[in-house]
C-alpha cells in the first residue's frame, strides 16, 4: 500500500516548471497577450531616464534660447506625461489577465487535487494525517497562484528588463560599461549559492506548515478527550514544540535571505561608484554629457534594482516550488485501487454475494482474513459474529473495495468485483457505520447529500420508514434544522436514525450495517431492531453486531475467529452446537441476568 511518503523526493527545478506550466497551457493566448503587454511596458519603463538625461542636457545647452529651451522641456514632461497614462493603462488589464488566468489555473489544481485524493484508497487517506491533507489543498495551492499571479511574471519581466538596461548601457558608453560589469560575476555566484539555500530552507518551512495543521486538525477534533483527561499543559507543550520548530525553520530562510540582499545590495553601490567615478572624468574630458552621465548612472540604478527584486521573487519562487512538490507528491500517489480498463458499470444487482478462499492483510504476510468461503443468496440477512480483530469489519470493507484483497475472488450475481465500476458499485450498496458522520447543513441535505434527484417526499418517506420522523418532528425547522459540525447536536440513536434514512433513500441492492446498534440506547435500539427488521424485507443485509439479540432473526450467522471462519448457520442451529457462538450467547445472557439483579438493589422503591 503506497501512500504519500512513498513519492517523497527532491525534483529538479527543470521538472517542476514543466509541470507548473502545463496548467497554464490552456491560456496560452492569453499569455501571449501578457507578454506583449510586458514588453511594451518595458519599453515605457526605460524611457524616463534618456528623458531626464535629455532635459539636464537642455537646460545646460549654450546653443539654445531661453524659449527653445522652455518648449523643448514642455514637450519631453508632455510626452512623459502621455508615457506614464499609457503605462498605467498596460499595466492594468495585464494584471486584470494575469489575475483571471492565475485563477482558473488554481482551481483547476485544486480542484484535480481534491479529486486526486478522493480517489484514493480509504486505507492510503488513513495513513495520511488530515491536516496534511488540507494544507495540501488550500496553503499549498495557494502558495502557487500566488506564483502564477505575481512572481513568475515579474520574474520574467525583471529579466528581460535587466537585459533592455544592459543594451542601453553599452549603447550610451562601452568603455563604463566594461568596468561596470565587473561585479555582476560576483552577484552570480552570490545569487546560485543564495538559490541552494534557500531552497533547502523552504521545503523545511511547508513541511513544518503541514505538521501544524496536522496537530491542529487532531487535537480540535479530539478537544473533548483532552479536557476528560486533563492533558491540556500536555497539549500545549506540544504545539509549543511544533510552534517553535515552525518558528526557527522560517527563521533560517530569513536569516539566508537577509544575507543575500544586502551583497547584492552592496554590489550595486560598487557599481554605481564605479560609473560615478570613471563617468566624472569621462564628461571632464568632454567624452560624454552631463545629461547623458546621469541617464547612465540612473539606468546603473535600475539595473541592480531588478537585481534584488529577482532575490525576492526567487525566494516567492522557491516556496512556490517547494508547494508544487508536496502537492506532486499527492498527485503522484497511485490508488491502490483502481477500475480495470473493462471494468463495467453495474445497472443492479440482485443482492447474490460470493466469497471464494479469500485472504487479506493490510500488513504483507499478516493475515487478517485466511481462506474465507461463504455465499449470501438475494434478501438474505447474514450476521458475522465474533471477537474484535476476527475481521468481520474488514469482510464488509472488502465487499465496497475499501481495500484489494491479495487471494481468492469476491463476486456479485456471479461476477469479480474488480471487474464492476468501483462507483456503480457503491451505488447500489447502503451502508449504516457505528460512528455516523453528519455533514453541516439540514437533516435534509444530510440524508440526500444534497443529491437534487431525491426529493423531499422520498425523504420523508425513509425517514417514517425506519422511525427517524418520531424525533425530526419535534425539531422546530424538521428536516430543515440545522446540523452542527459531526452532529453534535443529536444524540448517537438519532445519528444512526438519520444514517439508516440516508441509506434507505437511496434505494439500495445490499445494505451493510457495521456495529449500528453499539452506541445507543436501549429505546433507541428496540426503535432501530424494529427499522432493521423492515429493511430485511427490502435487500440483502449483512450486519456486524456485538449485542447478539439484534441479530436472532437472520437467515445465517457466521462465527468468525482470527481471521477464519469457525462456525456458521442460524440461531437456533448455532445454539444446539454448543460451540463458539453457544458461549458468546451464554455469556452476553448471564450479563442481563446480572443487571436485571443488580438494578433492584440500586432502587429499593422497584
């Protein structure tokens, strides 16, 4: 069974793009257009330093007048006034562009990641904390439209930027751009050592991110067991300790990224001292203007400022990767099951279900379930009996393909399970757990899961059915009340009332009910004996039960023990064996015959 940690690994930057730039693929118009815009914009952009150059040089012209010269800079503000409106006006629907595409490119990752995990195995998602999960879907998808949307547009406009600076550097004077150059050598080796760093620095700080998300996600969602048992100081020790590791991880890329900016930094005041220095002698000489100098040492400015501003977008870029790889290690996780090529989509079925010497181990080798044989005829009801771990939960697991078993065969009407659509499948089959989970929302939208093809009739209908009206009628709103988070404002009866509901809407071929009746009250229970006892006359049922009187009534019961199964037949029969389901029998009696004792002497007025 793979699960993320198995497609954990360090990808090159090569191959991270390549991905990254697939989901931009279907705007590859629109990116165009952007590109376009960022040129011209470029091309704005470096126009205000000739114009400054050009008005020095015109103020401190001997050759023209007072009046020319006035024009003269009347019209170089005019045109940099018009520069700056059309600047403006690029700039924006090339952020407009950029925000729509960046967008849609986001949902569409998240949306493919969330897939992508739905997909999973139940036993892959278990191994997974959902913490993890979920930093995966939001953070870190968000950390890469962030990159879509901002940096790696600038990224690239900062480059070719820095490029246009050089050009018009060594247009306006070789000789200073030669010495200039010099330091850029140092900036190189400064910005590829900068790059390992803080890469390394950056996959620390998203997988801290995750491991607090995670402990969040745990322990609000385990808050009640934390106060029964007093563990708060323990608890917060704990996130103490994430908290700080968190902590000191970004404190580390700040420290690497504080030493990178001020070399660069520092690099580009030698520049600037540098065209200072030589360009002085150089208008002495009469070489070059004054104008033309501060033009220079304007464009020098500008182009160490792309300079740093790279290192900032690096360091964005660097998270962006460090995201797209852990959501790339969700992405590359394979199902560990999956419907074959063939596979076909099931219309019905009548309910005939067949194990044929079935093993199965969730660890290679350690066998939950050794040679089980056994067959289910259509609206039977088969009860599995038997001592936690003998594996009757995972038998009805199996049979939803939860899980892939490793011998044997499982078929439905006669046919291998693996050659149905796990969805039409499932489609057919109702499933009733000990621990029901409630969405948010109503009653109603918990039992259809908001499935507009079930109307409200059908609802109410399933509700009166299995008798979950007698307590949904005396909510104010009914089956429009609102559902806290898990529920939590209904007891566990009226939670399993709703799941059988759920269940029953949908009309099923097979129900399974895995320990519904564990967790409930003795008049709930007989309420839910009662449901049960309907919906045997509907489908085929297969129960899990620990409390032998829920399941008197079915046609067969299975006695399971380690894994095999060692007695089967119904009630009666099962009873006149004497053997393993006798003593389970006997021993769950003589329990009732102890309360029925003991709760006379609690209540001398009985």
């Amino acid at each position: 069974m793979k699960d993320f940690k198995d497609n954990t690994r360090e990808r090159s930057d090569k191959e991270v793009i390549r991905r990254l730039i697939g989901y931009v693929k279907p705007y590859k118009k629109e990116m165009i257009v952007v590109v376009l815009m960022m040129i011209v914009g470029l091309l704005i952009q470096m126009l205000p330093p000739l114009l400054i150059g050009w008005t020095i040089d015109i103020v401190g012209s001997n050759t023209l007048t007072k009046d020319e010269k006035t024009m003269n800079i009347i019209i170089l503000l005019g045109g940099f006034l018009v520069i700056l409106i059309i600047a403006n006006a690029v700039q924006y629907f090339q952020q407009l562009i950029l925000q729509k595409v960046g967008q849609k490119t986001v949902v569409a990752l998240r949306n493919e990641v969330f897939n992508h995990i739905e997909n999973l195995s139940i036993g892959q998602i278990n191994q997974v904390p959902v913490g993890k999960l979920v930093t995966r879907v939001t953070n870190d998808t968000n950390t890469i439209s962030e990159m879509y949307t901002n940096v790696a547009v600038n990224l690239i406009k900062n480059v070719m930027y820095l490029f246009g600076i050089i050009i018009m550097l060594f247009v306006l004077s070789v000789k200073l751009s030669l010495f200039v150059m010099l330091v850029v050598p140092i900036v190189f080796i400064a910005t590829v050592i900068f790059r390992k760093y803080s890469r390394a620095s950056y996959r620390r700080v998203r997988a801290n991110v995750s491991e607090v998300n995670a402990f969040l996600s745990e322990n609000l969602s385990g808050m009640k067991i934390t106060q029964i048992f007093n563990q708060e100081t323990k608890k917060k020790n704990e996130f103490k300790g994430h908290s700080l590791k968190l902590r000191n991880s970004y404190l580390k890329e700040i420290m690497v990224f504080g030493i990178y900016r001020p070399i660069v930094y520092f690099l580009s005041m030698v520049g600037i001292i540098i065209a200072l220095f030589l360009g002085y002698q150089e208008v002495i000489a009469g070489a070059i203007t004054a104008g033309l100098l501060f033009t220079y040492y304007m464009y020098v400015g500008d182009f160490f400022e792309p300079i740093q501003q790279l290192a900032e977008q690096f360091n964005t870029l660097q998270s962006a990767f460090a995201s797209a790889e852990k959501v790339f290690d969700v992405l590359d996780t394979k199902p560990d099951i999956e419907d074959e090529k063939d596979a076909i989509e099931l219309k019905s079925f009548s309910g005939a279900i067949e194990f044929k010497d079935v093993w199965f181990s969730y660890i290679p080798n350690e066998w939950v379930l050794k040679g089980i044989s056994f067959k289910v005829n259509p609206g039977d009801t088969v009860a599995f009996v038997g001592a936690t771990g003998s594996g009757k939960t995972t038998i009805l697991g199996l049979i939803v393909r939860n899980y892939e078993i490793q011998k044997g065969e499982i078929l439905i009407d006669g046919m291998d399970i693996k050659k149905i659509k796990r969805s039409s499948l499932r489609r057919h089959i109702g499933q009733m757990l000990q621990d029901v989970f409630l969405f948010s929302g109503t009653i109603l939208e918990n039992i259809t899961l908001r499935d507009d093809s079930i109307t409200r009739d059908e609802v109410i209908s399933a509700s009166e059915y299995v008798g979950a009206n007698t307590f949904i009628d005396k909510l104010p709103d009914r089956y429009d009340h609102v559902v806290l988070e898990r529920g939590n404002n209904f007891s566990s009866g009226q939670r399993q009332l709703i799941s059988f509901a759920r269940a029953l809407v949908y009309k099923p071929s097979l129900m399974i009910l895995d320990e519904a009746t564990a967790n409930i009250d003795s008049e709930t229970e007989e309420l839910i004996q009662e449901s049960m006892e309907k919906m045997m006359n509907i489908s085929t049922m297969l129960i899990v039960a620990h409390r032998l009187s829920t399941i008197q009534h079915s046609d067969k019961i299975i006695v399971m023990q380690k894994g095999e199964i060692k007695e089967e037949g119904s009630h009666q029969a099962l009873l006149k064996l004497k053997g393993l389901y006798y003593n389970l029998y006997q021993l769950q009696y003589d329990e009732k015959e102890k309360e029925a004792e003991i709760i006379p002497e609690l209540n001398p007025a009985v």
